[in-house]
C-alpha cells in the first residue's frame, strides 16, 4: 500500500531504457529497489490509499503500519553513518559542480550551465544587444517560443529574423547602416524627414509610425484593462493635467486677446518644449505667455496670413513640415515645425531663425511679402545654401513675382485672394527650390505643379465666392 502517486507511477514502470533511468527524477533510490521489485513483480500488488483516512478498511491499516515502518527505518538511518549506496549499487561515479553534487538529469543541467555563460558574455561583449532580454528574461523567452512557433506555421522565416533583431536593438535602422559615415544627415529618418536620428528609440516615437504606436497602445491598454483591478479609474496625465491648468490660469487674464483654439496651441507648444523637465511652475506659461505677447505688441506682426486652407494643399503636395517664418501666436498647426525671428520664441518651440538654424534635410516653406523686397535677396541666398547640402532639403517659396531667383516656378497666382488679411493683392508666384536627393526621396510628379496650381486656384475662388 501507498499514498503517493509520484511513488506508484514510477515503481510500475518495470525496465526502463537506459537513457530513461539516467534521466528519472531522484533515480537514486527509485533504482536501487529496482532490480528487486522486477524479480518479485508476479507476488507484488500494489494499491493506492488516500492518506490519513483513519484505519477501518484493511487498505488504511496497511498504509499506517507501511508509515509506522518507514518512520522507524528513518529514525535508525539517521542514527547511522552515510550509507555507499549510489556508488555501491548503481553508478560507479558521481558527478559535482561547484561543490553540489548533480542528481536530476545531467543533460538539462549542461543545457543550463551552457546557457548561462552564454548570457554572462553577452552581457560583457553585448551590452546594448541583451538590454532588452535582461529587463525580461522570461517574457522574451517565452515570446521567442511563441514568436518560433507561429513563424514556423507560417513559413514567414523573415519575421523570426526580425524578432530577432528587435529584441537585440539591431534593426536595420538609418542609425545602424550609416554610423560609420561623418555626414550627420546620413543617419536621419527617411520616414518622417523631421531630421531625427533613426535609431530604435526615435521608431516609438517617429511621426510616420503614429498609426502603428497608436495601434500598440490600444492594445496594451485593452490588456491592461481586462486584467488589472482598477485599470478602468483612469488618472490624469501629467500633460493633461498641466496644460488644463495652464489654460485656465491664462484663459482668466487673457481671454479677449487670445482666442481659444490658439490658447490650445500654445499649452501644446510649451508642453513639448518643457515635458523632459522635472519641475515646470504652474505660472511658467501665463509668465512666458505675456512675454510674448509684449513682443507681438513691440514688433507687431506685420506679415500678412497666408490662408490655412491653402497651406494645407502646399503641405500635402509638397510634403512639407517647417514654417520658415513664424510666431507662437500665428504659427500654423499645418506644419510640424516652425521658425521665428526671435530667439525667445524657443520657449514655445520655435527652431531658431531661418537665417541661422541649419534647415538642409528639412521640407520648408517661406513666405516673402510684396512689401518687404529687402529681406527677399536675403532668403534666397539662404534658399540656396540649404539645396546645396548633400541631404534631402525642398524650400518652397511663395513670393511676389517680380523677384529674380533660379528656382522652378510651380504657379503664377494672380488676383487670388491668399491671404486673410489682405484682399487687392498682385502677382505672386509660388517657387519650388529642391535638391537632387529630395526628388529621390519625396519624388515629384512632372503633372502634379499644374494639379497643384488647379486646386491652388479652386480652393481660392472658392473661398472668395463663400466671401461674397
Ligand atoms: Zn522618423
């Protein structure tokens, strides 16, 4: 009689190969009555007895003497000196790492071993590699089973190459191919040509991956729901936070000089000036916020406002995303990135000036009014310097069509009414300067300047018939 199952299943397994009875758990003592128990095997019956049932059945009381028996046989042996029985009855060695010695399968604990001098090299030779694995040891193994299995399923081998890859922070990245070359630029995301290092870090954040890092976080978000206590009490962002409290500090002084939506910009552009800092004070903003507000009164903004319906159709053709001449409170929210002539701008996000920040790499667009031909020879100069480098750098220009320059002409614009601001304006005519390896990046269609050019002059007399 007995009350262990683990004991039962393995007496009865009778002989076993033996690759099998080197590899049994705790095969010491399960070999060395063995070989009696095969001999015996014809008068041998054995039971299994739920334990500690009380004695009624001839069952129970056969289990509490078999107890009884083992109890004694405990107490004797542990009065005695160690017994030889491994090396005496079975085995004629016994192995020993580090001082204990290996009993279990001696095949699992190499695999083991190996496996962790391999991590331990890793981590030495590898630093950046075995980051992520270890951070998560057992999620990546387990995800690199799952990851193998489904691949293998698939015939899709390339996707078992990059989890790989992704694990090991080795993808082929612009950061990655093109480290060895000194060109700044050469390591720039080809993606959302904000002139970003491509690197893994700058993947969870690239503007041309939104859908995809959006796609993660709902995801994520959906699991954590599912499974986490209190994941539906949501708590407020620290940006949200922030900027609602910043709203409504400056929306209390300043509510007739700024309109809402603009007031909304503004929070956002300070936000993602300020988010790496640890402290920002509450009156930061409204403090900044006056500072600009006195500059725009000082030097009053006497660019005209080109009309957003416009810059819009230039920014999806063109593919456009820095404003070259801009302030926090008249920037567009068409553009990723804006210029201002004023460096205290940077405060609200601005790059620096047209005339000093390094734009090559960049899609931008300038705008040079009728009034001001000074400044023109100046921004085509510029113009110039920036298609000279040897990334992928466009400047669309948008000026009166009276000035010299050696750019194309995508259109002349006569009598439309672009601007917001003014309405009897001339000819103005709208210039594309582009280098060589922006066309092979962001090719440009021969057609699509007189397409532009028709939906440039739709777009305006339309807004001029919904004016009158
Ligand atoms: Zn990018």
């Amino acid at each position: 009689m007995s009350d262990s199952k683990a004991a039962i299943g393995a007496l009865l397994k009778g002989v076993v190969s033996e690759r099998k009875r080197v590899r049994a758990a705790g095969r010491a003592w399960l070999n060395f009555g063995r070989p009696a128990l095969i001999e015996k095997r014809d008068h041998i019956f054995i039971e299994h007895v739920r334990s500690h049932q009380g004695v009624d059945s001839p069952e129970q009381v056969g289990n509490d003497r078999a107890d009884v028996i083992a109890k004694a046989f405990l107490n004797k042996g542990s009065k005695l000196p160690p017994a030889l029985y491994l090396t005496h009855s079975e085995e004629t060695f016994i192995l020993c790492h580090k001082g204990n010695y290996i009993q279990g399968d001696i095949r699992n604990f190499m695999k083991s071993i190996a496996k962790q001098k391999m991590i331990e090299r890793w981590k030495i030779k590898a630093p950046r590699q075995s980051e992520f694995f270890l951070a998560f040891p057992h999620q990546v193994q387990s995800q690199a089973q799952d990851v193998w299995r489904r691949a293998a399923e698939k015939g899709e081998g390339n996707a078992w190459l990059y989890f790989i890859f992704g694990t090991c922070q080795m993808l082929p990245t612009q950061h990655r191919i093109n480290k060895h070359i000194k060109d700044p630029h050469a390591r720039s995301c080809l993606l959302c040509l904000g002139g970003a290092i491509d690197n893994m870090a700058h993947l969870w954040v690239c503007p041309a991956m939104a859908g995809a890092q959006s796609e993660l976080q709902m995801k994520v978000d959906s699991i954590l729901q599912q499974y986490f206590p209190f994941a539906s009490y949501k708590l407020e962002s620290r940006q949200s936070r922030l900027r609602r409290q910043w709203y409504i500090h400056a929306k209390k002084d300043l509510a007739r000089s700024i309109p809402d939506n603009r007031l909304v910009i503004l929070t956002q552009d300070f936000w993602n000036k300020n988010k790496h800092k640890e402290f920002i004070p509450l009156n930061s903003f409204y403090h900044e916020l006056l500072l600009a507000i006195e500059r725009e009164r000082n030097h009053p903004n006497l660019r005209w406002s080109v009309r957003s319906s416009f810059l819009s159709i230039l920014v999806e053709e063109f593919h456009l995303n820095v404003e070259g001449f801009a302030t926090p409170l008249s920037h567009s929210n068409e553009f990723q990135y804006w210029c201002s002539e004023s460096a205290a701008d940077q405060e609200f996000g601005a790059l620096g000036s047209f005339f000093s920040y390094d734009l090559s790499g960049k899609n931008t667009f300038g705008f040079i009014q009728e009034d001001d031909p000074a400044s023109a020879g100046a921004v085509i100069t510029r113009t110039e310097k920036f298609i000279e480098a040897s990334c992928s750098s466009r400047v669309l220009l948008l000026l009166p069509s009276t000035i010299h320059h050696k750019f194309i002409t995508i259109a002349h614009l006569s009598g439309c009414p672009l601007f917001l601001n003014h309405q009897d304006v001339s000819n103005f005519s709208l210039v594309l300067a582009v280098n060589k390896e922006s066309i092979l990046t962001d090719p440009i269609n021969c057609r699509l300047g007189s397409r532009t050019a028709e939906r440039v002059v739709s777009s305006c007399s339309d807004s001029r018939n919904y004016r009158r």
